[in-house]
C-alpha cells in the first residue's frame, strides 16, 4: 500500500546524516533537531504554534483536555473513521454523539452535525478524511453559533488546503481551535516510529498543550495540573524535517497517480472513483473507491492473488463496534457509513507509484469484471 523504502532510498543520504547527528549529538529528547521542526511546520503551516508530542491520538487527547471538558460532556464526530477518534473520546469520560458522512466525500455532514447538537455539547471532530478536508465554512459556523470547540482530526489531510466561499485558503488543521496529525510512517508526512503534533493559533491552549504533554510540569518536578508523557523524540524530528521539505511534491506525484487511476475506472459501472470537493484540495492519503453489485472482498482477494495489496478502510463503522456499543445507536442509523463501510476499498497509494505500476493494478482491477 504504501513503499517507504523507494521513499526513503530517494532521500537516504538526507536521512542517514541527520540521523547520525541526532546520535553524535545525543540529545535524543527535546532536542535542538524537536525545536527545529517546530518551526519549520509552523511556517509550513501559516499556524502560530504546533506542539510535537507522542503520535496521533495522543494529539487528540492533550487537545480535550486541553479544553477542559469534563465527564459527560458530549464530542461530536463521524461514525466513519478510525477508531482513534473515538477512543479518546471514551478514554476521558467524555459521551461520544456521533453523526453520518457526506455520501461523496466521506466526511462529516454539516447538516448531521447541527442536528445533534445538545446542551451538553462541547466540542465537534470533523474527520479530514482520506487526503481531503470535510466542508469546514459550515461546521465553524454552526460551531460558533453553538459555543463548541473545533478540533480537526487532519492525520490523513496534513498539506490540504480549505477553500472558503471567498476564495481564501488554509491549510487544514489551522481552521478550528485545535488541529491534531499523525506522523506515522504511512501518513503523506510519515516518520520511522510513532510521532503527531498538535496545531493552534491561540496562545493560552499552545501553553496549556505544551505544559500537558511534559507531564503536567512547566517549571521542572513543579506540576501544576495533570498531564501526559508524549514527546517527539529527536530522531524522528530530525527525519520530518527533511520529508517535511518534500510534502507538496509528495502530494503532486499522489495527485497525478489518483488521475491515472481516475482514467482507468471512471467507465466501468462497478465502480465509483474517489469526489473532489469545490472547497478543498486533495492529497489522496487514500485511493479509495465506492465499488457496485461485486463482492469487494473477491475483488481485494483477486487483486492479493496477483500480488497487489488492497484494504477496506472501515469494515465496521463505530457506532457497530463491540468496544462502544451504546443503546443509542442501533444497525440502520447511520445509512450513509453504513453503506461505505459494506461497499469501499483503497488501493495502493504513495509518492514512488510508476506509470507500469498503476496500469498494472488498474487492469487487474478490470479485469475482475470480466
């Protein structure tokens, strides 16, 4: 699915100097390569601070508690996603509410959004999901109009960027209060280990996150509130720094195999290629399609017996999950995910796709309707 070792032998002399200066140097915790990174994701960003820490969901939990909601306040996110999102959720006490998605593209519908929204409602995770931003203009807007916070899930979306009806741009994860990215290795900006940031342009939440993440401590073995150990370490800071310098290029050569395989598909009936929004650009974390009247599952096991990796990104939607089964939610509520959860699978999608590779996976894929 994705070929981290023609990535890396690409850049390998970049990696393996940084590396053995993080080594010789050996300041492997909060180091000068941590600080260094910080920065240069914050100008990449247009964002005022980014907080390194630990991985992704660990991103997600610093920024709830962050915002100090409390037990049996209520989260609202999509039921279509990776279990992260909800997970924290559930973690700190916090009731999960969650909501269908947009049929196109996969992400949280506005209108879903404003509709479960309650008096215990505090904050909203819209999903960035697959490589694309969910349609951010009406989610503040309700959000705002409501006094909820806004904490965007951008792990698979980070060099996105939001369009609004006026025609500027940000990047995702810099719109609501809190954006929160994984970097690991498989993500569009991927490390060689586990690692995430959090994004914020308010000073007081930055502080707040950066106080959490060190175990609560400002001024060392001084702790003035509960907190969590979760680090960049500098290793990995080190090797962001050089892929962070090639994300666009990435996000070009993933743009450009999504449109080859667009080609190849968008005539066979049995399929659906992947939507691009009006208000967002796409980084294709994922090529995923909607497939018709087949058995994806002998269509993933055609594609294995001919030596091409496909997944199913979600088989079963949270709101059908052993682990938050929750009286509220029943099979049929959510017909959207549900749909999408019976009927999707991603195909390979990275930055060293060839054309010889795409043509040879996209004629496999056609040939199963044979």
């Amino acid at each position: 699915m994705v070929d981290l070792k023609r990535q890396y032998e690409k850049i390998q002399d970049e990696v393996d100097k940084a590396v053995l200066n993080v080594v010789r140097s050996t300041q492997y915790i909060n180091g000068p390569e941590v600080k260094a990174f910080q920065k240069e994701l914050e100008s990449y960003l247009r964002v005022r601070h980014v907080v390194p820490c630990a991985n992704g969901t660990d991103a997600l939990q610093v920024a709830m508690m962050a915002l100090d909601l409390k037990p049996g306040d209520e989260v609202i996110t999509t039921s279509f996603t990776f279990v992260a999102t909800v997970e924290v959720i559930a973690l700190l006490g916090l009731t999960p509410v969650l909501v269908d998605v947009d049929p196109h593209t996969f992400n949280m519908d506005p209108d879903a959004f404003r509709k479960a929204i309650t008096p215990k409602t505090k904050a909203v995770v819209p999903v960035h999901l697959f490589g694309q931003s969910a349609h951010m203009e009406p989610i503040l807007e309700i959000a705002e109009t409501n006094g909820i916070y806004v904490i965007e899930d951008n792990a698979q979306a980070i060099g996105a960027e939001y369009i609004f009806s006026n025609g500027s741009k940000k990047k995702t994860g810099t719109l609501g209060h809190i954006g929160c990215t994984s970097f690991f290795p498989a993500k569009n900006l991927g490390c060689y280990g586990d690692g995430g940031a959090i994004f914020t342009d308010d000073d007081t939440l930055a502080q707040k996150m950066r106080v959490i993440v060190n175990h609560g401590m400002e001024t060392r073995y001084y702790h003035d509130s509960v907190g969590v150990n979760s680090r960049l370490d500098s290793i990995q800071a080190a090797i962001l720094r050089i892929k962070l310098r090639h994300l666009d290029n990435y996000a070009e050569a993933r743009r450009k195999a999504a449109a080859h395989y667009d080609k190849m598909f968008r005539d066979q009936p049995g399929l659906t290629i992947p939507a691009r929004s009006d208000w967002s650009t796409h980084v294709f974390h994922q090529y995923t399609l909607k497939t018709k009247g087949i058995d994806r599952f002998k269509l993933q096991e055609h594609l294995m017996d001919n030596d091409i990796p496909a997944m199913v990104y979600y088989p079963v939607p949270m709101h059908l999950q052993k682990a938050y089964n929750d009286p509220r939610y029943k099979e049929g509520d959510f017909p959207v995910t549900e749909a999408l959860s019976s009927s999707v699978i991603s195909l390979p999608m990275h930055t060293e796709l060839d054309e010889e590779q795409i043509v040879y996976i996209g004629r496999t894929v056609l040939s199963f309707f044979k």
